[in-house]
C-alpha cells in the first residue's frame, strides 16, 4: 500500500475543476479576447499616479477591461514567466495549471523559482505538461518556491531587464498580494513596450478585493475553511466537557476578513472586529469589559464554556494603545525606563498601569532599531485572556473562568485547495494568459458573478493605487481592503452577534469537502458582501 | 441562506453508514446473540482479579464472546442508559445512534447527562429517534456532555445503585477509555445480578487496543486525521517560504500512537516516539543531538526547513528526566532552592546544568501538594526547540535555523467523525446494544476484521485488568497500551524515517472526506498492525 503520495492527492489530481464556459469553443479551451467596458477606475490620488505611471496609464486610460469572446488571433511563440510573490495560499499550483493550459503548444511557459528574488538571479526553468500533472489541485507554493523581496530599485530594474532578456522572456505573471500587485504595475511601467506585467490577487488574508470586481483574493477560501473547522471543532468541545473558554488568535494582520468569515462559518459567542474597534474608538477597557460581561452572564445561565476569536492585528487597532506606545517610544527617548511613565499624558499612564505587569514590561523593554516598539511581539490573547480574567472577577467573583488559547496561522496557507479555490485560481491562470495572449500589460486577472456562470475582467492596476504615509514616506501603492462595517456580512454579523452570545448557536462547518453535496461552497462573507442567492458557486 | 446548521452538518445527518452485515436479517437490523469463542482472556493477575470480581468472572470466565447469529429471542422491555466518560471523541453520538437502533421499539434508551457525575445524581432523559436524527454523524459530546468522576466508594456506588432503582434501570453503556472501562468492571461487578454494565472503547490517543481483538478505541481515526491535515499542511508550508522548522506537540499524554500515525500520514523529517525513548533510555542529550544533527545535514543540503512531532507526554519518558525531578522532589524537601541542586547526584546535576534557565527556575519552584513537580507544566516543545537550537550553533554556527511551535490537541476530540468512526462507532452501538439484550454484563463491545466485512465480540473486562502501581498504592485497572517497538507500524516508520529526514519526502494527506474516493480510510497503524492489505475498511 506504500505510495509517494496520500490517497488523497493520489485522487484530488484527477478531479476536472469547473471551467468559465466562454474558455470553451467547440468545447475546445481558447483563450479570451479583452474589450474596454464603460467603467474607469480611479483613486483620490489618479491624477499623480498617471504622471508616475506614463506608458500603463497612456495604454488603458485606467479602462476595465471584460473578455466575453474567444481570441481568434491569439500572440504565438510568447515566452511566459510566472512567480510566486509572499507567503503562501491554497490555489497557487492552479493558477500555473491555467496558465500553463491557455498557453497551449504555441507558447512556453517558464517557473521563477523562489519568488522575486528568482526573478532577479534567472532562476527560471520550463514548466512542463507532466509536472502541471502532478501539481493539479495541491496545496502549497513549493512547486516554484516563494519569497519577499520588493523590486523597486534602479539597480534591481535594471536586473530584471537583463534576465528578460537572457531568457527572452515577452510577459511576467506575479501572482501575490497587495504589495505584490503594486510591484506588477511598477514592473510593467519599467518594462513597457517590452515585456507584458500581469498580477494574480492572492492573500490568505482577503484584503484584496475590489467591491464587485474582484469579490475576493484566493486562498482566503481554504484558509478559512480550515480555520473555521478548527473553531468548531473546538466550539463543539465547550459544550461536551463544559469547562473551558477557549481564546483564539486567527490570523490576519492587517484586516479582520479572516475572523469574520470564520465567525459566520461558526457563530462563536464573540467575535472581535478590528476595523469597527478603530471606527468606534473603543477603549481596551472597554473590549475587555463586554467580554466579561458575556462571560458572566452565560455563566449566570450555567453556560461555563466559550469562544473568543481574535484577528491577529487587533492591539494595531485599539487608538488608545497606540496613542500610549508613541508616547511611550517618545518618552524613551529621553527618560530611562523607570521614569519614562512619569512623562507620558496621564490618559496614557493610566491605560499603562491597567496592563498586566508583563505587558507593561515589554511595552518599556523592546524597542526595534528605530526606536519603535514592535506590537506584533505582544501576546495579543493572554492579554485579553488576563485583563477579562481580572474584569470577570470584579464583576463576580464566583464564576468559574477556565481559558486556553490557540493561534490559527500556518496550518491554513497550504492546505490543498478547497474546491472553489482550485476553480478559482486555475480560471484566473486562464484568464492572465488571455490576457497576455491579447497584448495587454498592467492588469490583475479577475474573475467575478461566480454565483452565475462568471464573468472575465482585466482590471487596471494603476486604477487602484493610491498614495499611502508609510514608514514616514508617501508611497504610491495598491490600498488594502478593510471589513467595511457598512456592508451585508458585516451587518449580517453584527445583528447576530448578541444572540450567539447568549446561547450556544455554534455550527460546525466540518472539514472543506472536494466530492459530495458541499463542496462547491464559497465564503459566507463573500457571498453575502455580493448578493449571491446560493453558497455555491457556478462556473 | 440561513439555517441553524452548515450545509456540511444538514447533509452528513443524510450519511448511511456501512453496517456489519450481520446485523441484517431479511435486510431488517435485527440484534445479534452471542456465543463463547475458545478463547480465554488472561493478564498476570488473573488470579487476583478473579478473587476480586467473583461475579463477573464466575459468569464470564474471562471468555471472549463472539456475536455471529441473528438474536431470534432478544429480552424485551429493558430500560438502558448511556453515558459519556472523560474527554470527548468523534463518533460518541453514533454510538448512542447504534444503540437505539438495535434496542428498537421494545426497549427504551435514556441519557445520563454530563458523565458519571451526572449517573450519580441521576440526571437522565429519554433519548427519541428526533433526537438520535438529529446528532447522527456529528462530532463531540455536547448532546449528553461528559465529566471525569471516578465512581468508586461506596457511598457513590450506593448512590448509583439508588439512581438504578428510581429508573428501573436494566443495564448502562459506558462510552469511555481504559480507566472509564476498568470503572464499566467494577459497577458490572457491584451491580450483578441487577444491572448490566457494558463499555464502549473510545478515546483519542489510541491506547485502548487489544492486540487483534480490539484494532483502535473510536475517535483515534478524526483525530490523527485532523492532526494530519494540520501537520501536512505546515509540511507543504515548509519548501513554499523555505525558512522554518516547526515543532509540533502532538496531544497523548501516555501513549504515542497518535505521533506515530500522524508521521505515518504525513512523513515528516523528525518525529520522536516516546515508547522508543524509554526502551534505549535515550538521555535528553542523546535526544537534542539527534535532531540538531538532522537539521545542519539538511542545511548542508541547502533545506532550512523541517517538521519535528513530539508526543505531548515524552518528558515523562526520559529516563534520566524522571530520575532528576524526583531526586529534586527529595533534595528540595530538606533543603532550600539554592542548595537543592548540591545535594542531587553528579549525573542529576549535570543534566539540570544543560537545561534552559527558565526549566532550571520551573524544576526548583513548582511544587504541588504531595511536594511533587507536575511535569505536565514543563513547555516541551519550547525545551526542545532551545536546546536544539544551542546545540545546531555548537556543530555549526552558519546554519540557519528559525522555529516556530504548535500544539494540535483540543482541535481534534470534537470534529465531525471520519467515515471510519462513524461507521465504527455506530456498530459499536449495535453490538453493545446487542450484548444487552443478550443478557451479557461486564463485557466490552469490539469489532475487527475491518477489512473483510467485520467480526463482533464481546471482550471480557476483567480478562484485561492486571494490577499496576498508581499514587503509591496497587490498583486494579486496565493496562494502557503503548507503542510496541516490535509493532509492524513502527517498524514500517523506523524503516523510513532515515530517509524522510535526508529529503523531504512528505505527503499531504488533506482534509477528512465523507464522500468521494477517499472517504473509507483506516488509519494507516491500524492497517499495518492488523495485516490488512489496504487502507480501506469494508463492513
């Protein structure tokens, strides 16, 4: 029975993923040809990214791009390069596949290995039939590897165009996140007239997407199937040994996607949302307290049991920790760590001497080269766990409050791909080699209405950047999307939440099906944030 | 698109699982009698047991029943009640499913709530086919919850015997592990006569097992397949971002089955199992060596990644680990902390100088009560990641070596049972049902032959319980089983593992699938084990 492979992956290579019906002509795969639609995309900031952006802009005037029609005279002999771009997601090995499939005899098709940084050693090499084979449906980016690195100096542009032409290489495909896809339209500026620059939105994280015309990244799909099934495994645990309330940091830095959909999946009695934290300009204490307050009132109902879920960013999130940590890197850079409490606002000193001891030393300990402190070092769910611990007995000393905690990271960014991911991303690899095929240059491969049969898009990338303050310095960068609380799966929580509080309404959503009667399920929060009728997709 | 449950929860309730063909007479589920087999069940207290459990074994003799005919005179009328023992496992309600079934219509079912506490205080209801719909296939405990009381004085049995009264009770089913079943022994024992006891084996570290007639306790399966999704996924992580090793703590206090099967499943580079360490009393040093060697012979290789599983429980199998606490446990009980380590043998004490400050700090300080350390607070995996990593810098300094660590336990006791334990589980209800309306007692409900249609029997309790040395006093109880070195499924992994830690050689064993091609998998110890020629179990 021994095999170098799992039953499981002996299987899921040979399942046919569900194809965007316009890809078929005489039921023969054909790349798309590409037509501006009516709409443009801008940003507050269009007008100076067009100046930084000459040759892209002049070429799509920011134009949405729709492919709805076979390519009758689609580019041959094209040389193709893809690369991997950031940390992984499920879906990566599908999106070559598509690639790789729309590309067909009369093109090649090259892998970068390790990232970015492949791309500037000539670390490429051809992708093969046999190799997409094996590939088909896995999880994982380890077919090319993956790396970090930002392309964004002279030297670096300069590397990237001697590669290109060593391997003479006509298009690039970046398949990353936010960052990732501002590098592909920076790229594609640099490169124009000469190599096409194509991103594919990927992040575990969901905060690419662009309203209706890109409903999600991929990779958010298996990630959170699996970390909701992890949740509620776990929320199923509380009510069987009826003892614990269970902390749990998911991750997600940056935007709460993650969290959200996971509570939808699983309807936990709380759920923290970063975002509408920073919008209501809540104070910890105040977090801290609604927590309690849930964790007494169930226990009033004999409910000793729970589930707490985190977003990874949260402290990022809360205006009065950051308000005390930059008074703080303030004051110690000038007073020694006994005194420096002594010289912030007295809002701050107070917030600081409300923090467990431990916290309040590494807030006075660490700081980084810049004299800055670093929040991801702080132990997010102990925090909350010993300051709701505190608050609980306050309120009332006699409830029982047992905790553990757990964090959902890695475990979910190279499952295989769940169903919608593996159809998702190997459309969207037909669909960036459609529009390469077609010419175009500084466009993310999109691919919507997955609730009616789907929809092509090229979306220009230079119609979403904007200029962000970062680390001091104003950068021209595509903007990441935050939960907004004014939309359907936000409301759809937030008018739910206090019923899951009050009584156990856990679901459990089970682990991510490939065959049977669930397994074409896209995101709840997706589903509901564009109107689909149904959880299952339609391709 | 709202429903109280997940389309995952709504369509597996619709899942008919394989039953044991047995149990169907003119294609209707009928009971089956049981007859004795030649085989006699013995340990080397026999005899002492047998003085202890006149009643029991007076009926038994310790022989192993063997249930192949149709019941063509089931009892009628009897009134059962089933209970929950210890932590939850995948598969409890299929078991109570199994039950109602076989009792049928002549008989009722009732609930024990929250365990053997709630047997003591007589919390019972009547279980309805509504209800039995309505948990089938599903994961955890919560539809009766579970506690950890041990009945055992007189003053609880009298209690037990008052509840059996009150609700004319004919017979109860506990659903639990070693320690619940030896508890199933001694009621059958004390309530000869009146009521019927019978154990169901479950429990998730697998160390309920009796050679060919008891293959795996329920829950093993989901949870070891639950662990070995998670731990293939960070395996298919690991050549995607290419800069980490991940220490893993598995849960299994006692035994490392779970371990075993998980590296098994998924073929990591390192995965240590307790039960060998004991054996080649293997000292820690020994231990660290062996894994930092592993990772700086891959580094040479240019792999900077690698996975590590440990059994949650392998400090307490570390021969001179256990020699050091208790050598502290004395020398701290006349002396103060910082004389303590002067007082300890040369070895004792050389070993508490190679261990990280903060173990030397928690090996001085925590004490319980009897003025024991519980070494279940001691961070394994932090401990072994600390001192890997000073030992990969002691070899050679230019290796890289970033970590990060895990630990997968609570995650997998409550998920939605395999196929495997479903179909398990649930004619593990049918013969403990059937056992009852045999007139049996004392008995626990078994099922081999997994591979070729199944085989039902009765195993004798007390033709396992053997006398062991616990808290200082000889108790009788069943015997845990651990890992056998001369097991075929160790053997098969000592046989690779060489070879998965030059390479990377993993599998990705994916998510648990209830449909598909995949759905009927035994775990893969259980297999080799038992001899099956395939992973696929057939009933």
């Amino acid at each position: 029975m021994e095999n170098n492979n799992s039953p499981f992956e002996e299987n899921i290579r040979k399942i046919k993923v569900p194809v965007f019906k316009r890809f078929l002509s005489n039921s023969k795969l054909a790349p798309l040809s590409f037509e501006p639609t009516g709409k443009t995309l801008e940003t507050k900031n269009s007008a100076a990214v067009a100046k930084a952006f000459t040759e892209v802009v002049g070429a799509s005037s920011n134009k949405l791009l729709s492919g709805s029609k076979t390519n009758k005279k689609p580019a041959k002999g094209k040389r193709v390069a893809v690369l991997f771009s950031g940390g992984p997601a499920a879906g990566g090995h599908n999106v070559i596949a598509g690639l790789k499939a729309v590309l067909g005899k009369n093109n090649t098709l090259l892998g970068v290995k390790a990232g970015p940084k492949g791309l500037l050693e000539g670390d490429l090499f051809k992708i093969t039939d046999e190799a997409v084979k094996h590939i088909m449906n896995t999880g994982g980016f380890d077919f090319l590897g993956s790396d970090r690195t930002k392309i964004k100096t002279k030297d670096q542009f300069q590397k990237v165009k001697n590669v290109c032409e060593n391997n003479k290489l006509d298009a690039i495909v970046i398949i990353g996140g936010d960052d990732s896809n501002t590098n592909a339209a920076v790229l594609a500026e640099h490169l124009y007239g000469k190599v096409q620059v194509i991103g594919v939105p990927k992040t575990i994280d969901g905060d690419l997407q662009v309203g209706d015309l890109l409903p999600v990244s991929f990779g958010f799909d298996t990630a959170t199937k699996i970390y909701s099934e992890m949740v509620g495994n776990i929320l199923q645990d509380t009510p069987s040994s009826r003892k614990y309330w269970h902390f749990i940091k998911l991750m997600g830095r940056a935007a709460s996607h993650v969290a959200l959909e996971v509570a939808l999946q699983t309807r936990p009695p709380v759920c923290l949302i970063s975002e509408e934290i920073a919008q209501m300009r809540s104070s910890l204490g105040e977090i801290i307290d609604s927590i309690a307050r849930i964790v007494v009132a169930r226990a009033k109902k004999k409910i000793n049991h729970g589930v707490v879920l985190i977003p990874e960013g949260i402290v990022e999130f809360i205006p009065e920790m950051n308000v005390l940590i930059s008074e703080l890197n303030d004051a110690l850079s000038h007073y020694d760590r006994k005194e420096a409490v002594s010289h912030i606002s007295a809002a701050g000193a107070q917030l600081f001497r409300s923090l467990p001891e431990y916290i309040q030393k590494m807030l006075l300990a660490e700081r980084d080269a810049h004299g800055n402190l670093q929040v991801s070092l702080i132990p997010t769910e102990r925090l909350i766990i010993d300051m709701v611990a505190r608050r609980v007995k306050e309120i009332d000393p006699d409830v029982k409050f047992n905790t553990l905690n757990h964090f959902f990271g890695y475990e979910g960014r190279c499952g295989a791909p769940s169903l919608f991911d593996a159809a998702y991303t190997y459309n969207l690899g037909l669909i960036a080699g459609s529009l390469i095929l077609d010419g175009r240059t500084g466009y993310m491969a999109a691919l919507t209405d997955l609730d009616k049969g789907g929809k092509a898009l090229g979306i220009p990338l230079t119609g979403l950047i904007h200029v962000e303050r970062r680390h001091g310095k104003d950068e021209m960068v595509i903007e990441k999307a935050l939960v907004r609380t004014d939309s359907p799966a936000f409301k759809f929580f937030a008018s739910r939440r206090e019923d899951w509080a009050n009584e156990d309404r856990f679901t459990s959503p089970g682990p991510r099906q490939l065959w049977g009667p669930t397994a074409k399920q896209v995101p709840i929060s997706v589903a509901l944030n564009q109107g689909y009728k149904s959880l299952k997709f339609t391709l």
